[in-house]
C-alpha cells in the first residue's frame, strides 16, 4: 500500500494498526473473543491474562530499555487479583477497558521500535492524532483527540538516546501517559458514578521493593491521579526501584508464574537492600 507522505495522518493510521496487529498476534489475540468489556470479567480473563504475557515477553526483548513493559506486566496481579475478588459489574467494565486502551495507545510504538521504524517520529504522530475515551455521565463513551501529558516523541527521544537517565525518564513518560492521559478519564468516571472498591487488591505492591498505596497513602483516593502519581513516584518507591533493581532482577521477577504474583509471592529478593519498611 503506497502512502503518500505529505498526508501523515493516513500514515499515522496505517501504521499504527499493523503494528497494533502485531502486537495482537504476539498477544494470542486469535485465541478470544474481541476485547468486550460489557461482557464481564470470566469472558475477559483470558485475554486480560494474555496481555499481561505479552507484557512480559516484550520487556524481555530490551530489559534495559523496556522498563514499562515489565512494570506493566508486574501491575497484572493487582489488577487481575482485584477483579478475581469481584468488582462489581461497572468497576469490571472500567478496568477491562482501561487494560484494552492502555495496550492500543503503547504497545504498537514498542512494536515500531523493535521493527526498526523511526519511533520517535511516529511517536510525534500518534501525539498529533491519538484519541482518549470520554465519558458522558450515563457511561456512554465516545473517543476524542487529547494531547497526551507528556510528549511521546520526547519520551522516545529519551528511551532511544543510550543514557541509562534519559531512559528511565523516557518510561516514566510512558507510565505519566498511562495513567494521565489513558487510565484517569475513566477513574473520573468512577469518581462521579459514585463506585468505590478500588482500595483492596487494585492497590497492592505490584513489586517487592515498595509499599501498597494504603500504606504510603492511607488517607488518599486511588482513583485521583495526584495521590497515585505520588505513590508511584515516591522517591525509593514503585518506579524509583524498579529501576534501581536491575536487568537481571527484573527479569527474575517478570518470568516469575504469573499466579504466584497474584498472591504478591515474588520470591528470594535478589535485591533485598531495597525492600521498604513494611514491604512484602
């Protein structure tokens, strides 16, 4: 197919799906049903599970530059853990499709980069034409241009520079998109339907070497995003020693069975200087 390029959002779309395509193959997509939320958590589970593999798999090609990858993968007991308890019907359908919207927004780029494209101009792309969720007050939701928080082609930028600094900033660009851009539209929608239920498993360590959110911030909101940035940014915290932790320590942790961290069981610390006070 010839792209004529002085039209970039038609590239930017034709990009953007085969890669996402990609990622949905390596993801065992063939294997499910379409990505449904209204059809509930049991018809969701093993696609959600087959993400948070994919996850996995993709923080092991580049361990030294896929940090979010492998936070994400690692983020799966939480939220899979949480809604293994039983959710609710509305809780299950937000979080369902936050894990849907979050795996289009960021793993097609990963995919571009391990295929050789010029990442950090298509990651410009995707700032110019990329669309969020938004909900009207029934729940409704329809899709819309927004500029993500943090540049994309600047967090590219930074992942692809070979300073080990700038690469960890560039993936907690990534996460700030995450949670800012993708996941905190939908927790505003739980924040006005009224539906509490978020501060039980979803808020659990997610890795040996923090502490859960009830513990840094026992008196805060998960669903706000200013107390789960802080939680995530705590200096020694969630981010900070994920890093900090190392290739090889990542890596332990990413291949452990995915059960066992679901029942936050992550093992022998291979870095137990970094376990917190009141750690796991």
């Amino acid at each position: 197919m010839s792209i004529m390029p002085d039209d970039p959002e038609v590239t930017y779309s034709d990009r953007k799906s085969h890669y996402t395509n990609v990622a949905l193959g390596k993801a065992h997509a063939a294997d499910h049903p379409d990505w449904a939320p209204e059809a509930g958590w049991k018809a969701n589970r093993p696609c959600v599970v087959d993400v948070y593999g994919y996850y996995r798999d993709l923080a092991l090609t580049q361990p030294e530059l896929f940090l979010w990858a492998g936070l994400g993968h690692m983020a799966g007991g939480a939220v899979v853990g949480g809604l293994d308890l039983g959710a609710g019907a509305v809780i299950e359908r937000v979080m369902i499709a936050i894990g849907r919207d979050i795996f289009f927004d960021l793993a097609w780029q990963h995919e571009a980069f391990l295929d050789g494209a010029d990442i950090v101009a298509l990651a410009g792309l995707h700032d110019q034409f990329a669309t969020y969720a938004k909900y009207a007050a029934d729940g409704t939701v329809t899709f819309a241009h927004a500029a993500p928080a943090v540049s994309y082609s600047d967090a590219w930028s930074k992942i692809t520079s070979g300073d080990a600094g700038a690469i960890a900033e560039g993936n907690r660009d990534l996460l700030h998109n995450e949670q800012a851009t993708v996941v905190q539209p939908q927790y505003d929608f739980l924040l006005q339907a009224g539906e509490a239920g978020l501060a039980s498993a979803f808020t659990n360590e997610i890795h040996p070497y923090h502490r859960a959110f009830l513990i840094d911030l026992p008196t805060r909101d998960i669903r706000q995003f200013d107390p789960r940035w802080q939680w995530i940014n705590l200096a020694n915290g969630m981010f900070e020693n994920w890093g900090a932790a190392g290739v090889d320590e990542r890596a332990r942790l990413v291949q452990l069975p995915f059960d066992q961290i679901l029942r936050g069981d992550f093992g022998i610390p291979g870095r137990p200087d970094l376990l917190p006070p009141g750690g796991p």
